[in-house]
C-alpha cells in the first residue's frame, strides 16, 4: 500500500496546492508529481521546525504545505 498511498496522497495534494496557488491543478500526472515533490519538501521543512505529522492526514497536510511551497518558488523564479 506504500506506493498507492503515496500516489493518492500526491494526487490530493498536488490538487489541493494547484488551487490554493492558481486556481487550478495540472491534470493528474502533474498532480501526482506536484504532490510526491512537496511531500518531500514538507517533510524536510517539518523536520526543520521540529514538527512530525502521522497517519494519512497527516501526510496530505505535509505534502500541501511542501507542494505549496514548491508552487510559489516556482512562480518567483518565473517571474525573475
């Protein structure tokens, strides 16, 4: 089920952060990508603050906050 987890998790968030930061996600591939990508920002940004998330909402929680932080330091080095 790790895999699956990771795949619906990604999906979720990568959805979740594509909305919160444009209005919209990235079709189902970028979703995932967006999501499993952030998941492992949030998790390192987390650790960094001491802050452990468990279980499955958890987890989303962690991979919107890391996927949103990828969505706005992509945006900015657009726009540089």
């Amino acid at each position: 089920m790790g895999l699956l987890a990771w795949l619906i998790i990604g999906g979720l968030a990568g959805w979740i952060a594509g909305n919160i930061m444009r209005g919209g996600g990235f079709g189902i591939l970028g979703n995932i990508g967006v999501g499993v990508v952030g998941g492992v920002i949030g998790g390192f940004l987390f650790s960094l603050l001491g802050l452990q998330a468990g279980g499955f909402i958890g987890s989303l929680v962690t991979a919107i906050v890391g996927a949103v932080v990828l969505l706005w330091v992509i945006s900015k080095v657009r726009q540089a």
